[in-house]
C-alpha cells in the first residue's frame, strides 16, 4: 500500500482507490478513509490543529494569569467555568466542532422539532453531500467563497442552487446561534438567476379524457384525480386524505406544527364525482402506490396522453381557476399557496375564461 507523509500523519492509497488517513499522537492512533486525497490531508489538518489547541504548553506570563484569575474566582469555580460564563455573555466562543458533527446534531434537533419528513429527507441529503467534501473541517473555518467553491464544483445551478442555499444559511445560521463560528458563511452566496417557466397544463379535452377513462377502468381512482383536478389537492395530501375529512368542504390537515389545516371548496362538478363515495371509510385512494402507477397508465394510454405534465391536476386547477375568477388572492387560499402575487406571475394567461368554464363542467 502506498504512503506518504502529511503534516504529521500519513496518507495511504488502498488497492480499491481509497485514501486511507491516520494520526498518531500522544498514544492514541486516529484513521479514517476518504475518497480523494484533499480531504485526507482537510481530516489531518484539523485533527493536528486540534491537537496542537489541546497541548499547547502555557508560558510563564500565562500560568501568573491563571493562577491569579484563580485566586479571584469564589471557592469551587474553575477557570473552564469562568471562561465558558464569559463567552456565554460576550458570545464568541467558536467552540471546536466539525461540519460532519454539527450537521448530524442539526438534523437530530430538526427531527426532534417534528419537520416533515419530505423537507428532513432533502435537508439531510444536502447536509451529507456537504459533509462527504469538507465534513472534517471545523464549522469557523468554512467561509463563504469555500462554499461558492464547493457549489460550482458541483455545477449547481438555478433552483437547486438555491435549495442548497437556503439550506445552507439555516444550518450555519443554526451554528452562529450554537456559537460554533462566529459568522454565516452562506450569506456570501448569491440567489441564483432562475429562468421564468411557467407551469404546463393539460387541455380541457384532455381532463375530460382522463376524468372518462378512470370512470370505465379505474372506478376507485375518481376521487383521487377529481379531487386534484377540481380542488387542487396535492398528490402527497390525497394520499393522506380519510373520506370523514371531505363534508362541504376538504379538510387537508397540515404536516407542520407551525401551520393551521387549510379548507377546500368543492365545486359542483367535484360534487358530482364524489357524491357516490361520500359515505365510505378509510381513504379516499384506497390503492397502494405500485397499484396506482399501473392503473394510472392504463388510464393515460385511454385518453391518449402522450406527455404527464408534472403534477398535472393542480396545475390544471390553478391555471383554470385563476382564470374563471380571475382573483390570485382567492386561487392562492384555495391551493395554500404563501403568495398569490407569484402565483399571478406564473399562471396568468395560461388559460382563458370561456376554457375554465368548461373546465369547472367537467362531470359524470
């Protein structure tokens, strides 16, 4: 196996391609395995500094100011206690922590706080993909032209660029407020330049194709493509959705602690789709998820859909409602949507008045 010394330790290439780092100090030996050789030498740069904090022998000038700030103290309070009160007060301590431990407690901390598990899963895939590059280096030594680095090494760009920012200035804002650095380095990030798409959706006809072709193959599936198409249900929320939450109303229960359950209309023609249903039990997509996939492309291939556009029925309901009502406040309660102006932006024009009234007539 091929070695060589780094600062202090040694770096060895397995036979798999794999850099293998290790540091031998004060009789204890350190390893660990890397797949590039930069993060092998980051790894043994901070174990060395941490070290070198750990047993840095105190002059003469520092043991006479220890030993009168001891005198100072009241009975039985350290000088470690002393230190850690004054750096609660003044802020600043830069506790010695590294990327890979700080995200693994900030993700702890969010899973204790009751985050949805869909915004946990993205936070934890950003935070690992973080860690697996720059994971052993301590949270004060990253800055923000590092983290520019890391994400055009990565090619990132627009929205996901912006997912990874926003992610990034939660978790090292997370970290300022713990003291682990005393500045948030994502702030040096820019809001990436993303194009303006607007959402694409399918033609009257074609709902009414798919609406037909569910009614003759798929009974069960109504509701469920009604539902989004008609009142703007996610397809997540539908299936969540018990039929003892659709009365006159949708009751879409919320995932977050922090936001209230929201209350959909239900036009007359969902009225219609559903009216069969209403008494039954359990959910209103009684089908597992392989199931439904199968089915769905059955129905697809009836009416003659070449192309799914992504989430297509609530697309297809704010396109068609904005376009009746022609009120973006009212669309975006509907949808629960946080800006109706974005929203304005985005859907306008997609369809026109006379199309979302033969939308809205879409029946049995």
């Amino acid at each position: 196996m091929k070695h060589k010394r780094y600062n202090r330790g040694i770096i060895r290439v397995t036979a798999s391609g794999k850099y293998y780092a290790e540091v031998n100090r004060d009789y204890r030996r350190r390893r660990r395995t890397f797949d590039k050789e930069v993060q092998a030498q980051d790894w043994i740069d901070a174990i060395v500094r941490e070290l070198e904090k750990q047993n840095k022998p105190m002059d003469a000038a520092a043991m006479r100011d220890a030993q009168t700030a001891a005198r100072i103290l009241p009975q039985g309070v350290t000088l470690t206690e002393a230190a850690m009160f004054f750096a609660d007060v003044h802020g600043g301590a830069d506790i010695p922590i590294t990327v890979a431990e700080a995200a693994a407690r900030f993700i702890q901390e969010k899973q204790a706080a009751g985050l949805t598990s869909r915004s946990l899963q993205q936070i934890r895939y950003k935070l690992r993909r973080l860690a697996a590059d720059i994971g052993p280096r301590f949270i004060q030594d990253v800055s923000g032209n590092l983290l520019i680095a890391w994400l055009d090494a990565h090619q990132y760009q627009g929205a996901t660029r912006d997912g990874y920012r926003r992610t990034f200035r939660n978790f090292f804002g997370w970290c300022l407020g713990r003291q682990f650095t005393r500045h948030n380095p994502a702030e040096a990030i820019a809001v990436a330049a993303t194009p303006d798409l607007h959402p694409t959706i399918l033609p009257v006809e074609k709902v009414a194709d798919v609406m037909r072709a569910a009614e003759q193959l798929a009974d069960d599936l109504c509701p469920y493509l009604a539902l989004g198409f008609f009142a703007g249900i996610r397809p997540s929320e539908l299936v969540r959705l018990q039929w003892d939450d659709v009365t006159d109303r949708v009751r879409v229960k919320s995932q977050r602690k922090t936001q209230r359950d929201r209350h959909v209309t239900i036009p007359s023609n969902l009225s219609q789709w559903i009216e069969s249903y209403r008494g039954n039990n359990g959910p209103v997509c009684p089908v597992t998820p392989k199931s439904r996939l199968k089915r769905m492309a059955v129905i697809k291939e009836r009416a003659c859909i070449e192309r799914w556009p992504h989430d297509a029925q609530r697309h297809c309901f704010v396109a068609y409602h904005l376009a009746l009502y022609q009120d973006p406040p009212r669309t975006a309660h509907e949808i629960g949507h946080a800006s109706p102006g974005l929203l304005d932006k985005q859907y306008r024009n997609l369809a026109l008045p006379e199309q979302a009234e033969r939308y809205f007539q879409i029946a049995p």
